[in-house]
C-alpha cells in the first residue's frame, strides 16, 4: 500500500496480461526506480524502464542486489554509483 501511496506506479501489459510494474519513490530527497516482472521478459522490461525514466527531468538512483536486475539497469544507461560490502549496489542515471 505504501508503494501505491507514495510513488508513480507504472504497470505494463502484453496482450492483456500483467507483466511487470515500474515504480518511482522518492527516498531521502533523490528518485530511486524499482520494479518488478514476470521472468524470460528482459528485453520488454528493458523498453519499460526506458519510457519510465524518460518521464523524468531530473537524476534516478536505484539500488540493487540482484546482479540480473543491475545488468537491466546498465542496459538502460545507469552507471555503477558506488558497491557496499553487503551486496548492494547503487547506481544513478543522468539525463
């Protein structure tokens, strides 16, 4: 509920099936992107976080642990910000 509250929420459809949802929240005053999708669909997910961000007139951050999920985001044009020894990774897209 708190991401519906306080966030753009995108969802994305193939021929009338859900599969995946872009959110953008802002967190300690930078927008950071998230998301979510159905698996085998890398390159659809690819185009929505591109027309997603493409919304936006100002820098996205977004931080992951996931290495398929940091691979998408460098595809989009994001760059390695900076690595934490847990795993996390952030990473920040300029327009």
């Amino acid at each position: 509920q708190d991401i519906v509250n306080n966030s753009h929420f995108y969802a994305f459809y193939k021929e009338d099936k859900l599969v995946g949802c872009v959110y953008v929240v802002n967190e300690d005053d930078k927008l950071f992107i998230n998301g979510f999708s159905i698996r085998k669909n890398h390159q659809f997910n690819i185009e929505a976080v591109k027309r997603v961000i493409s919304f936006y007139n100002e820098p996205i951050w977004a931080k992951t642990k996931n290495r398929t999920a940091e691979i998408l985001l460098k595809k989009c044009g994001f760059k390695l910000f900076k690595s934490k020894k847990s795993g996390m990774k952030y990473l920040k897209m300029e327009d």
